[in-house]
C-alpha cells in the first residue's frame, strides 16, 4: 500500500497514464475532525465506488450467482466547472 500525505486542497493523480487517458485527480477538500472530504476528477467511464458498497455488491452477485457488474450503486465521476 503506498501512504501518502495531503493537505487541505492538494491532490494526487491515480491510474493508467497511457493513450487512453484514465486518469482521476483525488483532492482533499475538507478535513474536520477525523472526516476527510474527498473530489474526484477524471473520465465519466470511471466509476468512483465506497467500498464497503463496492464488497455488498460483489457479495449480492456472488449469492446470487452471476458475475460481478461494478454498475451496481456507482456514482461516475462528473467533471468539475
């Protein structure tokens, strides 16, 4: 696991620097108490999962026999203004 450290308002870059351009900016938007406020920048094909929602839903498909489809209770990614 890579550990990093961020201040209010900076960023990091995450994913596949290629052709493609999969790329998402994280930036730290708010910190209070021990809640961080985390943005989300990139492609709309990107899908953006919590993962505690991301494990309930692996685990539904898997009950319910079928593969995993992450297009369940996904929030895309929107471009910011």
């Amino acid at each position: 696991m890579l550990v990093l450290t961020r201040k209010n308002k900076e960023s990091v870059m995450v994913g596949a620097h290629d052709e493609f351009g999969r790329m998402v900016k994280v930036t730290v938007l708010q910190i209070r108490g021990r809640t961080v406020r985390l943005g989300f920048e990139g492609p709309i094909e990107i899908e953006v999962q919590r993962l505690e929602v991301w494990e309930r839903s692996l685990s539904a498909c898997a009950r319910a026999g079928a593969s995993f489809t992450p297009l369940l209770a996904t929030a895309p990614i929107r471009p910011s203004d």
